[in-house]
C-alpha cells in the first residue's frame, strides 16, 4: 500500500506542478515512512490493507532509543533542506529556525505526555497540527530558494 500511497501523492503533485524532482521527492518520502515507521512502531503495521501479518522493531518500547533515533531523522532532514535551499530574506531565516525549534519541541512534549484517551483525541491534534504546520512550512518555503549549484544540476 505504501507504494500505492507514495504513486497517488506524487503523481498528484505532478499533475498539479509538472515538476519530476519534486514529485519523485514526494514518491521517496512517502515509500520510506513506512520503513521509517516499522523501526519505531511495535507489531502493529499490516504489511497491506484489511490485515495479514504486523511489522514493526517497538523502538518506542525505548524513550531515549526514540528520542535519539527520531531527532537525529529529524536533524538529517534539517541539513538536507538546508543544504539545498538558502534563505531569500528574515522569513526564509526566521519562520524556519521556529519551526524546526517547535518541531523539536512538540516532539520532545510527546514523548513525556499521557497517551490520548481515544482516536478523536489523535484526529483532533492531527488536523490541528496539519491546519498550523503545513501552511506554516508553505509559507516559509517561498521565502527560500534552492542553492544556485544545485539548481544548475537539475536544469541538466
């Protein structure tokens, strides 16, 4: 289903931008949160809609493995936008550094707070976040431009 899941995303993306880079960024990111996932979730991911087996190594079963595992992902996703994007002025500058910093901090918030009491708890803070976050990433990203040397590998 993840490759379903990434095909649909990307090619959404495609069809609206007609931009191959990014819809294949798209495809990537969306394939590997799965993996991403069955590292730290516990046997609950099904390998494919309506059940068979479950996957996954239970690194949440360890705090500190979590924190480690998950902020250093978080780092190296950091580093890459940074080393392929420069910013165009404050907001470029600023508007990222604070989203990183509450990224940063809600995840370390998570992880020392009681589970939720029920799915609408987790669908509330989802759309929430997503309402917040997403237009926030938007919005800081048009601030930013991608880095002239890497611009020029692309256009060949």
């Amino acid at each position: 289903m993840s490759i379903v899941w990434a095909t649909a995303f990307a090619a959404i993306y495609f069809a609206l931008t007609r931009y191959k880079p990014g819809a294949l960024a798209i495809w990537i990111g969306v394939l590997s949160h799965w993996m991403l996932d069955w590292i730290t979730h516990r046997p609950d991911m099904p390998l494919y809609l309506g059940g068979g087996p479950r996957f996954g190594l239970g690194l949440w079963n360890s705090i500190a493995g979590t924190m480690v595992v998950e902020i250093g992902m978080l780092l190296i996703g950091v580093a890459l936008y940074m080393s392929g994007t420069r910013a165009r002025d404050r907001i470029g500058s600023y508007a990222f550094a604070a989203y990183v910093l509450l990224l940063l901090f809600l995840f370390v918030a998570d992880r020392f707070s009681p589970p939720p009491q029920n799915m609408t708890e987790v669908a509330s803070a989802g759309a929430a976040f997503s309402a917040i976050l997403l237009p926030w990433a938007w919005w800081f990203d048009r601030h930013r431009t991608i880095r002239s040397e890497i611009a020029s590998d692309i256009k060949t």
